[in-house]
C-alpha cells in the first residue's frame, strides 16, 4: 500500500506510549507519540495526516475520553479541504466486569456512547490491533474522482461480523449462502482489475 496511515499514541506513561509506538511500526504504519491529552491535540492541530489515535483512558489532566471530544472540535485541513476527525481507538485495563459502578467503567460507557471506534484492554492483543489498523486503514484510499476518502471500514466491519455471527450460530446453509455472495462480488472484482 503506497499510503501508510500515521497512528498517534498517546499515554503518559513514557515506556507503554514506547512500547505502542514500536508495535505500531512493527505492524507497518507510522507512529507518532503524545504524553497528554493536550500534546495529543496540539499535535493534531498540526499534522492533519494523522489517521488514528490510539489512547490510554487514564492520564491526568485529559482522559482519553475528555481528548476525543476535544478532537472533535479541532478543525484540520488539507489543499483538499476539511479533513476528517481521525478515528479512536481507546486502550484501557480497566476491566468493565469487575465493577460497573467504577467510574473508569462509566468513561468505558461514555466512549462507546460516543463513537470510539474500538475499545482495547490492556496487555494489547497484537493480532487484534494489527487487523483493526488494517482496516482503519482502508480509508486512507483517496477515490480518483472525488477527494472523499472512500469508506471501506465499515463494511469490512460489517463482513467480519456477519461471517462470526453465521459461525457462532453454526449455521452452515447461512455460511454457504453467503459464501456465494462473496465470491460472486470477488468475481466482480477481480473482472473490475482485468478491465482497468
């Protein structure tokens, strides 16, 4: 992929947002690192190439949550014109079912409520992360026609949960049935590639 997506991390503890950042590398997307809330924002008001932001619930000062809606506001523009609020990945290891009155829980609550893209505990999975980064990245393709990034998340969201959602219900005329579809679009596709 000629575009890599530039990730940043932020966490106040100096060796975890390290650690991230290398992980990040590893899986082949540029890392850049904040120490707060408020490094976070300012670094996005500077660089407007940054595609996602995987923070740590937990920093004094500006949680990760309090940093997301101030992201929000924050205006980022390109020769192309606005760009996008990057997408959220919150990193905690606050465990919900351990108690649901802790207020970290609550701030879990408030990041889904509020459109995090995923929510990761801690110790990270690596497998998981690479395939969330993977995807997030399929937006950074510019269509050639309009500057828009094309959305490709969120149907292959969609697709790996319908497929974990036929195999969970170990339904096997589901699974063929839709297996069917996906090659027929696999076909359109690969036609598609041919022809250009």
């Amino acid at each position: 992929m000629g575009l890599s997506m530039k990730v940043l991390i932020v966490d106040d503890i100096g060796y975890s947002c390290h650690y991230y950042a290398r992980l990040v590398e590893k899986i082949g997307f540029i890392a850049i690192t904040a120490s707060s809330g408020y490094e976070a924002i300012k670094l996005l008001r500077t660089d407007n190439e940054i595609s996602v932001v995987l923070t740590d619930l937990i920093m004094s000062g500006m949680d990760g949550v309090d940093l997301y809606q101030q992201a929000q506001q924050v205006e980022r523009y390109s020769d192309s014109g606005a760009v996008a609020a990057p997408k959220f990945i919150l990193m905690t290891a606050v465990r919900p079912d351990k108690n649901p009155e802790d207020k970290n829980f609550q701030r879990i609550k408030l990041a889904k409520e509020l459109g995090f893209s995923k929510i990761m505990f801690k110790p990270l999975d690596q497998s998981k992360l690479k395939q969330e980064l993977n995807d997030m990245s399929l937006n950074v393709f510019r269509s050639t026609q309009r500057e828009t990034p094309l959305d490709l998340y969120s149907p292959t969201q969609k697709v790996r949960q319908s497929v974990r959602e036929i195999v969970e219900a170990d339904n096997k005329e589901a699974a063929s049935e839709f297996l069917k579809i996906l090659l027929e679009e696999i076909a359109n596709l690969k036609k598609y590639l041919k022809t250009s």
